[in-house]
C-alpha cells in the first residue's frame, strides 16, 4: 500500500478520493476482504475506467469488524464520468455486494488540495 501511495504522491496523478465504512456479516469477512480489497471484484471493475488510481482496504485497529475502503481517482470528473457509464453494472455489483455487509455508509468525497500547484511546478 505505501509504495503506491507513494506513487501516487510522485507523480501527482490522484485528485479525488471516495470513502466508504463497512461492517461485514460476522463469518463472511474473508470474503468481503477479496470483495472490496485491492484486487477485489470492484477494484477489477473501476480499473476499466480512465483516471482510476486505485482502491485500498484497511481495517480499524480498535473496533472489530469496521473496514473502510478508499477508491483513489485522478479527478472528480474522471469518477462521474466512470460511474455514469457504468451505471447499470456498478448498481449490479453494488447489490451483488450487499449480502456481505450489514452496514455501509459513505464517509465523504474528497477531493486534493493544492493538485494544480504541484502540477503546474512539475
């Protein structure tokens, strides 16, 4: 994780940031850690779209059972445009997703501060 977040960091590339908490259903956790990790089935599918920097998973050290996930992409734009064509497919995942979960709240949208002065001193 930190050699592609520092990646990222090198060549400016990411802008945007969206932030999701889970509680997974007790047992199903493995699974939802292939699921919704780096390599999982949504990472799969936003690799497809332009300006998709990446996903990570982490896990709370002091509350069992609470994940968040933070999908990294170079632009707002470049997610509304992503999702927006993909809709249909993104709500299919989403509700194939769904049963392993028994919470799920979106944290935030964030997006980077200071990108055009590192972009333009690059």
């Amino acid at each position: 994780m930190e050699e592609r977040l520092n990646q990222m960091n090198t060549a400016s590339e990411w802008g945007y940031l969206i932030v999701w908490e889970f509680h997974p259903k007790a047992g199903l956790e493995s699974r939802f850690e292939q699921a919704y990790g780096p390599n999982g089935i949504w990472a799969r599918f936003f690799r497809r779209g332009e300006g998709y920097c990446g996903t990570e998973l982490v896990q709370d050290t002091n509350e069992t059972g609470r994940y968040l996930t933070i999908d990294v992409w170079a632009s707002r734009e470049a997610y509304e445009k992503f999702r927006q064509t993909n809709l249909e497919e993104y709500n299919q995942l989403d509700r194939q997703c769904e049963e392993m979960t028994q919470a799920e709240l979106k944290l935030g949208m964030f997006e980077r501060l200071g990108k055009e002065e590192l972009e333009a001193n690059s």
